[in-house]
C-alpha cells in the first residue's frame, strides 16, 4: 500500500478479493460510482458502513480507519476468538434444536383437539373427545419436557461464558413457556365438552364449542401473561438462570403491574356478573310481552279454541301414555280417581282476591303453556296469556343475552391483556 488512505485500503482489499467495484457496491447497496469516490478518497463511507465492510474483507473497523493494517492477533487470542465463535454456534444450535422441538409438541397438542372435535361432532361423543384429547394433551407436556431439560443440559457445560450461556437459558425458557402456554391453551379450549353436554354420550354444537373455548382460552391467555413474571423470577430464584439487577427491577414492576390488572379485572366482571345472574334466574316470560286480554270474552274464546297443530289425544292405563287417533275414545279421572266428562276436566276458573270464582271456560287451546294474572274483579280484567310459542321465543331471548354477556366478559379480558401488554412495553422494550 503506498497511502495510508481509507480509499487506497479499501481498493487494495477489494483486489485482493477478487471484487469489481460493482459486486462490492451491490453488497453494499449503494452504486460503483459511490465506491470509486471512496477509492479515489474524494469522500469516506459511512459509518454504519465500517463494520459492513470490515465482515466481508475479514478485517478490523479500526484497520479501515486507520487504513492499514494493524499487527495480526497472536495464536491464543485467535484460538480464543476462534472457541468464542464456536461457542456461539453451539448456543445458537441448541436454540434452534429446542424451538423445533417444540413445535413438534405443539403439533401433537393440536392433533388431540382435532380428535376431540372429530369425536364431539362426527360421533356425538363429547366426554370420549374430551379424554382422548387429554391424553394428547398429556404426551405434550411430556415430550415439551424432555426437550427442554435436554436443550438445557446441552448448555450447562463450563466451556460456554457465563454471560451467553445465561442469555441462551433465557432464550430456551422463553420458548418452552410458550410451547407449555400453547398445551394449556388447547386444553382450555376443549373444557366445553365436558361442561357443557347434559349427558357424555351426546356432543354439543359445533358453533357451541367454538364461542365457548375462545371464551374460556382468551380467559386463559389473560392469566398466562400476568403469571409469566412470576414463573421467570421463580426460575431465577431456582438458578436456572440469573436476571440482573436492571431485569430484577423490571419483574418487579411487572408483578406490581400484573396484580393490579387481575384486580381491576375481577372487580369489573363481577360487576358485569351482577346482572346476569339475575338473567339467567329470570324467567322466560320476562322477555316477551305475551297475549294480553282486558276483557273476559275475548279470553274466553281463545282459550276455548283449539289448535289444531296442538291438539293431541292420549289415552292413560295404568300409568302408561300413548298417543290416540282424534276419534278415539279418552277417559278423563279427576284428582280422586273418579271418571269425568271432557267438560270437567277442561273447566278451569279465575279467582278474585279473596279466593272466588269469577270467571269459568274451558281451556281447549293446547298451545297455552301459562296464564299470569293477579286477582281480578268483574270490573277489573287483565290477564296475561303465554303459548308454547311465546315460552321458547322467551328462552331464546334470555339465551342470547346470556351470550351477548360471555362476550362482555371476553372483550373485558381482552381490553385487560392489550392495557396490561401496552403498559409492560412502557416499563421495557424487551418482552418479559
């Protein structure tokens, strides 16, 4: 080299590596007019370009600026220079080696909800589902284990620094926190087919299924990430790694974060609980208006005219009901056992506050499921009629606020976790 120059260094290796100023430029990502100025030393590279190009030509940031090159490294420096990198490879393979390891275990947890879903709707077994997804879900938590403990033993040699080998750990629990949470996650997710079903042999709706497991997964998912810095300082405190006293002050202000969120969080679902329990004890009448009458007549007929639709004959022997063609002969016994006429036995009464008859009719119409009335007087008549009809649309009424108040309490979840993971990227950039 004649010139102790950046551009006259930098030319000379470039030739000694066999580069065009165009292939040095590309790698670069700036032109070969950019790279022949610097040669020429009519202007420097930038600084952020110093250590881009002291990796391609296997030099020093500090050769490029002084612009030769400086006394070669000693044998033991590059021998160790040369462990440091293996070192870091080996890290970094054990890294890798646990993360698709466990993507396996992930793999097999979502191979058991795929059985579960397959038993609850192809065969209409919803318990038989739910146990063989747990023994997916088992094997799982099982493998997830193996290969961390694994991945851990492989790094806890002595010839890996402190420093990095404690980084790794860190980088390894990372990852099996997340493939465990991901197996509760499931888990959660398929609880609804053992709550749900009124008997085991029968599944429950495929729609049913989903909306309650994301209910009960997003609940999960809420209390995985407030217990996370528990787990990790539980793990320090373990020596599985160590956390240093900036990440120490940063776990605890996440604790004190993470009680407060839960707190917060329960004080507004049981306040969103309050009403709802009282929906869910109401009943169904409460949620439709039903067949009003203000005047006797008009009740009257109505209750004395059939539907055809509802008009059922049975006939009763000793105990057993079975069902009769509208022709055949029915037999009606009042509460004593006695037989009766057809007229008796439909005749039913409307009393006044003191316990007197006030009105009599026949109660023909079989879609009446209910008659809601207080006591009534002959100037005074109101009575409330309530079909089968009336009855179901109640039920389906209450249903869907019921279901209008599980997605209340997943979208207070959700609000609660984005609140929590917003005000955890305030305390640290890094994600705890």
């Amino acid at each position: 080299m004649v010139k102790n120059t950046i551009g006259g260094f930098l030319a000379a290796l470039r030739r000694a590596h066999g580069m065009t100023q165009r292939e040095l430029g590309e790698k670069l990502g700036v032109s070969d007019k950019a790279v022949s100025r610097w040669e020429r030393d009519e202007c420097a590279p930038d600084l952020t370009l110093i250590p881009v190009l002291a990796e391609i030509f296997d030099v020093t940031s500090d050769e490029i600026l002084r612009g030769q090159r400086l006394t070669q490294l000693s044998e033991p420096e590059k021998q160790e220079k040369k462990t440091e990198k293996q070192v870091n490879v080996l890290l970094r393979n054990a890294q890798t080696k646990l993360s698709n390891r466990s993507l396996i275990a992930i793999g097999i947890a979502v191979t058991g909800l795929l059985v579960a879903m397959i038993c609850n709707s192809g065969f209409n077994r919803a318990y038989i589902g739910f146990f063989a997804a747990c023994i997916f879900y088992a094997a799982a938590v099982v493998c997830q284990f193996i290969f961390t403990a694994s991945a851990f033993n492989a790094v806890n040699s002595d010839v890996f620094q402190t420093e990095t080998q404690n980084t790794c750990k860190y980088t390894m629990a990372t990852t099996a926190f997340r493939s465990f949470s991901a197996v509760i996650l499931l888990f959660i997710f398929t609880l609804p087919l053992i709550i749900f079903p009124w008997n085991g042999q029968v599944g429950i709706l495929i729609g049913d299924f989903i909306l309650y497991g994301a209910l009960f997964a997003v609940i999960a998912l809420g209390i995985i990430a407030l217990v996370r810095p528990f787990v990790f300082r539980s793990l320090s405190r373990r020596g599985v790694f160590e956390l240093s006293e900036q990440e120490n002050e940063i776990f605890e202000k996440l604790n004190s974060l993470a009680k407060n969120t839960v707190s917060i969080t329960l004080c507004v679902v049981i306040a969103t609980a309050i009403p709802q329990f009282f929906v869910a004890n109401a009943d169904s009448t409460t949620f439709v208006d039903g067949t009003v009458f203000d005047n006797f007549e008009d009740f009257k007929a109505f209750m004395e005219t059939p539907e055809p639709e509802h008009e059922v004959y049975y006939a009763y022997d000793n105990g057993t009901v079975s069902a009769l063609a509208p022709d055949a002969a029915v037999e009606y016994y009042d509460e004593n056992g006695n037989v009766i006429t057809k007229e008796e036995a439909m005749t039913e009464h409307l009393y006044d506050n003191e316990g007197n008859i006030v009105y009599t009719y026949m109660r023909l119409n079989n879609s009446v499921s209910r008659i809601n009335y207080s006591a009534i007087t002959e100037d005074n008549f109101h009575v409330t009629v309530y079909t089968d009809r009336d009855i179901s649309r109640g039920l389906m009424v209450r249903n869907n606020i019921m279901i209008i108040f599980y997605m209340v309490y997943a979208a207070e979840i959700i609000i609660a976790i984005v609140i929590y993971i917003v005000k955890r990227r305030k305390i640290t950039e890094k994600p705890c």
